[in-house]
C-alpha cells in the first residue's frame, strides 16, 4: 500500500520524530499551522476514527496526551488544539488516521467561522433519537 505515514513509521521517509513506543510515532507536521505542530500517528494503518481498533485509539490518545504536554511546556503554551479530520470533505488528506496538536496564541486568527443553529424542540428530539437509534457500544 502507498502510504506516506506507514512509510514514515517504518523509516523509510525522513520525519522529525518527538515519541515513538510500539505502537504509536509522533512527528512534526510538515507544513504547520503553527511551528510545533504535531501528528499522532498509530503504527498498525487504519484509514480513519471509525476503523482504528479501541486497543489502537486508546495508545493514540496516550501519547496525543503525553506530546501535548511537552508542547505546551517546551512553547509556554496557554492553550492548544486537538483535532482529527475524517473523509475528504472534513479535510482529511492522510487518509491514515491521525491526531493533530497545534499551540495557539492569543489573536492568532485561527477560527472556523460558523453559523450557529438552534433546533425547535421537536426537531432537537428527532436528531437525538435518529443518533440513539444507532448507538451501537
Ligand atoms: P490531514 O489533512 O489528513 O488531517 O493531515 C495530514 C497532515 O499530514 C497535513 O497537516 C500535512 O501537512 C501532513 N503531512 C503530509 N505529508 C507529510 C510528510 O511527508 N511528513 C510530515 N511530517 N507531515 C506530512
Ligand atoms: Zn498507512
């Protein structure tokens, strides 16, 4: 399979590693929103959150958590993002699953711009029990 991050987990791309144990690499973004920032990348390939085994998503969180710390220690960071793209049209270009970690600064102009909606009661129920109905632990 051609794909860049096994290629990074394996060494045989070059990568600013910052973590790695058996089953998880952290790197540096190539192309960074800002300087620092970093990708949490487990080492089995999974496409994305919907396919990633608990096992798997569990390590990924672990150390998003251990390298967020570091980057807020080693930048003096008051805040920074997490985030993971899912599908094409969430901006998802690796389409081996990833977190993202970002350092924030005050006025930086990082925003989505959104639209906020507000439901009618009944249609507040319907997307609830639409979501309930397909729960599946
Ligand atoms: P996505 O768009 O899938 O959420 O995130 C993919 C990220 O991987 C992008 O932020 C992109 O800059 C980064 N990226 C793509 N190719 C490489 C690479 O070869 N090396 C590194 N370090 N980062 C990469
Ligand atoms: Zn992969």
């Amino acid at each position: 399979m051609d794909c860049i991050f096994c290629k990074i987990v394996q060494h045989q791309l070059p990568a600013q590693v910052l973590f790695e144990n058996e089953k998880v690499i952290s790197i540096l973004d190539i192309n960074p929103i800002h300087y620092g920032h970093a990708l949490v990348i487990p080492k089995t390939h999974c496409a994305d959150f919907l396919h990633i085994p608990e096992s798997d998503l569990h390590d990924v969180l672990h150390v998003t958590q251990i390298v967020a710390r570091a980057i807020v220690r080693s930048l003096n960071l008051e805040g920074f993002n997490i985030f993971s793209n899912n599908g094409r049209i969430a901006g998802q270009s690796v389409f081996h699953f990833h977190m993202h970690i970002t350092p924030r600064y005050p006025n930086d102009n990082i925003q989505f711009i959104l639209e906020l909606k507000s439901y009618s009661a009944d249609s507040m129920i319907e997307y609830a029990d639409k979501i309930r109905n397909n729960i599946s632990p």
